[in-house]
C-alpha cells in the first residue's frame, strides 16, 4: 500500500508536469494576436508618408528660399509673405516705371493635397488695374516654379503640390491650410526606390 502511494504521487506530479509543459509549449507556438508572422501586412506603394505641422515663420522662410533658388534667372523679382492671408510682393515695368506690386490671397487646401490661392485683393502702386490683367502678365513675366498654374479668369494660383520639383524627390500634399489660426499642416512622401 505504501508502494502505491508513492506510485500514484510519481503519475500524478508527472501528470502535472506534462501538462504544463504542454500548455507552455502551445503559448509559445500559437500566433500573437491572432495573426500569423507571415500575414502580417509590410507597408507597400511607392512612397511613405510623413505628417508634418507647421507654422508662418518657417514656412516664409522655406518658401520665399525655394523662390529664391527656382527664380534666380528671373528678370522680375517677387517675394511672398505669410500673415493672416498668402501676401505676393513684387515689382511690376510700367513703360520707364517700377510700380510696387501687392497681391493677397486666400489659400485653400484641397482633398487631393494641391493648394488653390484665390485672389482677395491687388494694388498696383496707386493705380487699378483689372485682376485678370495682373495675373495674366505675371503668369507671362515671371518665372514660376514648375507646377504653380496662374488662372486669370478664375482669380487664383493653382498650386500642383506633388509638381514642385524638390531634392531627393519628395512630394508634399497640403492638409490644412489656416494662416489666421497658424494652423498649417502638411504630408511629406518619401520615395521607396
């Protein structure tokens, strides 16, 4: 009788011993969360998105260094501003005149990522000139980055976001566009080749 105390205290301690090695060993085998290693989704398409905040002083400076870089050989130098509106600044040949040039607009993010500036308001040195004039000789005058569209009859500049030609070809789409609240956001894509 003693004998089979002992035997069935062996049994049942291996009993128990197996069987947590069992459940250890089928935690370890099973999946996390569900999924399998290999069904995991790994990120794929050309590009890998960045989402970046902004604000007006920075973005003056990096625009107004990107005018200066993609307009260096152009005879008409302009400038651009960003305050509670997009401000454009420039000099405009009138016969043997230089007649200051002040154009602002509001800018619009669109769903597609581009950036549509529609015309507020002009003033040409003193004189009135129409908006459909200004916009059109600028459009003809001015050397403008590859991707900004002047719309004359329509009174704004299309920006083709994903047009303008920066290093290492990243593209940027425009996500949020408030000046008067400083609330500018952006997505930066970097190019997976």
């Amino acid at each position: 009788m003693k004998r089979n105390k002992w035997k069935i205290g062996f049994l049942l301690l291996l009993g128990i011993n197996l069987l947590i090695a069992i459940i250890i060993f089928s935690l370890v085998i099973s999946p996390l969360d569900g999924k399998e290693i290999s069904k995991i989704n790994s990120p794929t398409g050309d590009h890998v998105s960045f989402h970046v905040k902004s604000n007006k002083y920075d973005l003056n400076r990096l625009i107004n260094h990107y005018l200066k870089e993609e307009a260096a050989d152009s005879p008409i130098e302009y400038r651009i501003i960003l305050g509670d509106e997009v401000e454009l600044y420039g000099v405009l040949p009138f016969f043997s005149e230089k007649l200051n040039l002040k154009l602002t607009f509001e800018p619009i993010a669109q769903k597609n990522g581009d950036l549509v500036l529609e015309q507020k308001s002009m003033s040409v040195g003193k004189l009135h000139l129409p908006i459909s004039y200004v916009l059109n000789y600028i459009s003809e005058n001015y050397k403008l980055p590859k991707g900004v569209e002047i719309r004359p009859n329509d009174h704004l500049v299309y920006v083709h976001m994903q047009q303008l030609k920066l290093k290492s070809d990243l593209q940027i789409k425009a996500d949020k566009f408030d000046l008067k609240k400083d609330d500018i956001g952006f997505t930066i894509l970097v190019p997976m080749k």
